[in-house]
C-alpha cells in the first residue's frame, strides 16, 4: 500500500496567523496520515485538524499550554509501511543534531527501538538530512511564520513497503 503523508509544525494559531491557508486544508483532505510536530497553540486547530484529517499524529511544543498538553504527547511513535516515525518538537541546536538523535533515536537508545525517520518542528527552519545512525530528519518548517526563511512551507511525503519517497518541501502562500 501507498501511505500518502502531510509533515506540518509551528502553525501558531491564532497568535502567528488567523487560520491555516487553504492549501494546507487541500493537503489535510489528500493525506491518508498528517503529523504535526507541535506548537499548535490553540486547542481549535487540534480539533479542526483532528476532524478533517483521515489520521493524525501530533505532540505538543514548548508554547503549548495544559490543554493540548493534555490530549498530545511529547514523543509519539507510529509504524507506516515497515517504517518507524517519531514525533517530537524539539531537537536542540542545528549544531550536532545528527549525533544528538542517532544516540537519543538510533538503535542503542533503550527507548522502543531505532527510528527510520523522525519528524520534528521548533526552528520554523526546513530541514532534511540523514544521520551518521541512518535516521532520516525532517522538518517542515511553518505554514504560518515564515521567521528567518522566504516562504511559510510543509512537507508531503510517501511511505511505501518500508521506503520513504518522494519528500517535498512545499512553499506555502499566506
């Protein structure tokens, strides 16, 4: 099976923007799974996505208060076509990232097993590398706060018999 995926973080609602632009609810309705890495805001957005979405994956980011806190959780795992995910908002600095999750993800980590992939938000910063270990980083950016980048993105992605594909950062129009 093809499993067809939207990669969103740091949407910020209402504080960074009033709502989501419509091509991220056009890529919510296409998606058979969206994961959000985080920094909702406002539990609204949670709830608007969580209906209209065929599956979702979320946690909760550092500007997240008590209530999302309460229905998400800070690392969330799920297996996609033979592939591990994790979700978790933030990795820490840019510098030494790769290590940081190779030993934090990777195979020794004690915690569930190594990642194939994992999804993280809280830089706003598009990013998209393989570490040392073999765990693939991504990072979609913003669809709402742009911050230091030239475009608001997200992510799309295909996972299919244990091979993620077709990754795309996808500019976002306001």
């Amino acid at each position: 099976m093809v499993t067809r995926m939207l990669l969103i973080s740091d949407t910020h609602l209402p504080a960074r923007a009033r709502r989501l632009p419509d091509a991220v609810w056009q890529a919510i309705d296409s998606a058979h799974i969206v994961i959000h890495a985080g920094d909702w805001v406002d539990v609204a957005t949670l709830d608007a996505i969580e209906a209209r979405a065929a599956r979702l994956v979320g946690v909760y980011g550092n500007n997240d208060g008590p209530a999302l806190r309460a229905r998400l959780p800070e690392v969330a795992r799920i297996e996609i076509e033979g592939l591990r995910f994790g979700v978790v908002h933030e990795t820490g600095a840019a510098t030494g990232r790769e290590a940081r999750m190779d030993a934090a993800y990777g195979g020794g980590s004690g915690d569930g097993g190594a990642l194939d992939v994992l999804v993280f938000g809280h830089s706003h910063i598009p990013w998209d590398t393989t570490t040392p270990g073999r765990i693939r980083l991504l990072n979609p950016g913003s669809p709402t706060d742009r911050r230091r980048q030239p475009v608001c993105t997200m992510m799309t992605a295909v996972a299919e018999a244990g091979t993620l594909r077709d990754v795309e950062l996808v500019p976002v129009e306001r």
